[in-house]
C-alpha cells in the first residue's frame, strides 16, 4: 500500500509538470494531462487514510480543477462570491470520488448547485410572520420561536432548530419553509453572516446511472456538513420526503434503499448537531415535509426526534383572511362582498376541506368566471358571492375526508397533539 500510495504521487508529479508545459502552447494536452492527474487525486484520497494528507490533495485537486476551467475560457458561477459554494462542491465531489471536469460531474455532481440558494430572490414567494400567523397559527408559532432562537434571545436553548412538517396536500409547507428561510437570510443579510438555503426534493436524489444516487446523496450532505464546519449559517429544506424514503420504495428498488440509509446516517448526524448545544458554529435550521407521514420508514422519522408539526387544513377564520388578502390583489375587477358574505363563503369552504390551494383556485376560477360572464354582456366584471358559491360547487377538495382521518389517526398513534382540520 505505501509503495502503491508513493508510485500515485510520482505519477501525479508527472501529469502536472506536463501539463504545465503543454499549457501554453498546446491547450488540449494540457487538459489531458490535468484530468488524469485529477483521477489520480482522487485514487490518492481513497487510499490515504490521514485526514491532512486528504485535505490537501484535495486543495490540490481544486486548484488543477480552476486550471482546467482557465483553460477552457469557462467561469464558474457566482455565488457567495467567486468560487465559493464551488470550493465545497468540488471537494465534496472529490470527496465521493467524482473526477472533476468529467462527464461524470456533470451527471452526478452540477445538479447539486440548483440546490444551494443564498440570494433571498431566489426563495420564492415569502410570506411576511403576520401572514403565516394568520394562515396558519402552529406555522406562526413556529416561525418566532425559530427567530427568538436564531436571535439567541434565549441562551440555554440549542440555537438550532429541526422539524418534521406533516399534513394534507395544498396546506402551505413548502411555502412556509421557503418564507421562513428567506426571513432568516434577511436578518443575516442585514447583521452581515452568510446564509445558505438548501432544498431538495428528494424525488430528484434518484439517478438513471448505476450509483448516481448515492453519490449526489452523500455529496450534498458532504457539502452541508462542511459548511457548518466552517461557521457558515445554514438552512436545509427536504421537500416531499414520502416521494422517496417510503418502505415501499426502499423495498422495492435497491438504488432507493441505499439512497434511504445514507439519507437515515447524514440526517441522524445533521439533527444530532441542531439538538446540541454548542453543536455547530453556524445557525442550522432543518425543515422536511410530507403529505403521506405513515408510509415514511420508521427510522427516518426517529430521526426527527419527535418534532413532528402537523400543517392542517385552514380553519374558518384563517379561510376569511385567505379571501380577503387574494382578492385584495385582485384588478380590474369590482368585489360585491359584504362581512355575511364572506362568513358564508367560508364555511362552505371549510365544509368541503378545501385547502389554501383549492381557496386560491375556487376564487381564481369565479375570477374568471365573472370576467366571462362580464364580457357576454358587455359590462364590466363584477365577483359577488353567487359567482364565488356557484364555483365552490364544481370545484372539488384536494384531500378527502377519509385520507384525513387516516392522517391523524396516524399522528393520535404517535402522541402527537394537534388542531383537527375535521372539527
């Protein structure tokens, strides 16, 4: 092994110093000898077992990679500043054993930068707490007890916070993890830390290739881990956890099973770090969601300590400031509602079930409708509580009643308490 380990390092030297020479005058010799040497990095890695000597083939390996991108005329992406999520990246692609610059890269390792987010444009719609408070009373509660412990306000509690969001179709989760992320990346905009979102739909982790999954699985979390090694504030969002880590899926499909036990061992290890006090030098925030909780395997669940959020359906109240605040956005168009009307609407609404979804399709529909109907008779286009009844009437609930009950049956078992959509 040791003769083995000095014969890559001669032969590493090699490739070097000729693409240093090739590199000027003869460009594509140059890369040859570069993207050999990388693949020689990356056997070095597997087979030293010091960390220093790792991390430092690695540090070679990036600035070979950089030497390739110059070559090529490319530019990496900006963000964080130059090269920067790049740096963790490209490590933790050499890391898992990825040759950089390779097709293997691009299959395996670029999808992994649509993941990482830091501009607060790129979050998505964020809703303000007043409007989460008030969609949603459980998300609003959340929502300040992350930001008294993102502000440390409390200094015996972990600043970390990590949870399990469980509900029906339509009810908003995804939306609030993005809205909550983007709030605390403007509070560390304005006291100048650097924030990282990460999302990941984990439908999106399973490959075509033979072994992509457990690469790009365990380089995300490699990336993450580094982060928050390095200080850096850091929120992770598992969208749709159901669509992967189900017992079904891992019995079914190998690749899925292993994908499954990585995810159980990094998440394990990521929430373990939020739970503790002193666990991580950044701010960790860590939100999943899923709409199908009792298909999830057992351990995936475990790991979540317990914390399970149950995102329900909107009561009549929250219904009310639902319509008020969509139509509020509304133009062109005359609102004839009077406080009965909209009491009236909305316990239709919460008759049916309708989610936060089917309350902003229903209305865009008799929107629609109303300016139809307008047109036809050549006036201008008036919504009243009629048009609004009458689509409330064709448009059907998302979730049923029965798959509700199943849901919280689901979290009565396990202890946890919550308001009922169904009463």
């Amino acid at each position: 092994m040791y003769q083995e380990f000095h014969r890559l390092l001669d032969e590493l030297d090699r490739l070097i110093t000729e693409a240093r020479e090739h590199e000027k005058h003869d460009p594509d010799t140059a890369l040859y000898y570069y993207r050999k040497s990388l693949n020689i990095i990356i056997s070095l890695i597997r087979v030293t077992e010091n960390r220093e000597t790792s991390e430092r083939l690695k540090s070679i390996g990036q600035k070979i990679y950089y030497r390739i991108e110059k070559i090529k005329g490319g530019r990496l992406p900006k963000r964080m500043g130059e090269g920067v999520i790049d740096k963790y990246i490209n490590d933790a692609a050499l890391e898992v054993g990825v040759p950089l610059n390779t097709d293997e890269y691009n299959i395996v390792i670029k999808p992994i930068y649509s993941y990482f987010k830091t501009d607060v444009k790129e979050f998505g719609k964020i809703l303000s707490f007043n409007n989460i408070k008030r969609t949603n009373p459980v998300l609003g509660e959340i929502f300040r007890i992350v930001e008294l412990r993102f502000k440390r306000i409390y200094r015996d509690l972990s600043p970390n916070y990590c949870a399990l969001l469980v509900g029906p179709s339509g009810t908003g989760k995804t939306t609030f993890a993005r809205s909550l992320m983007g709030y605390i990346a403007s509070l560390c905009k304005k006291s100048g830390r650097k924030w990282v979102y990460v999302e990941i739909d984990a439908s999106r982790l399973l490959g075509m290739y033979m072994g992509q999954s457990e690469k790009t699985t365990k380089a995300v979390f490699h990336t993450i881990n580094r982060m928050l090694e390095d200080g850096l504030n850091i929120g992770v969002y598992f969208d749709e956890l159901g669509g992967l880590f189900s017992k079904k899926a891992a019995a079914i499909n190998a690749s899925m099973g292993n994908v499954l036990n990585i995810f159980k061992q990094e998440t394990g290890r990521l929430i373990d770090l939020a739970m503790r006090p002193g666990g991580t030098r950044g701010f960790l925030l860590m939100l999943a969601s899923t709409n199908y909780p009792e298909d999830l395997d057992e351990n995936i669940i475990r790991r979540f300590g317990g914390n399970i959020v149950y995102v329900g359906l909107p009561h009549k109240k929250e219904i009310i400031f639902l319509i008020k605040d969509r139509l509020s956005q509304l133009k062109d168009i005359f609102i004839d509602l009077s406080e009965k009307d909209l009491d009236e609407i909305a316990a239709a609404m919460r008759r049916k079930l309708y989610s936060i979804h089917d309350i902003i399709n229903a209305l865009e529909r008799a929107k629609d409708k109303a300016a139809l109907e307008a047109f036809n008779k050549g006036e201008k286009p008036v919504l009243n509580k009629n048009i609004i009844m009458k689509t409330i009437e064709e448009v059907n609930a998302t979730n049923s009643r029965e798959r509700i009950e199943e849901m919280e049956k689901w979290l009565r078992n396990r202890g946890v308490s919550f308001r009922s959509s169904l009463d």
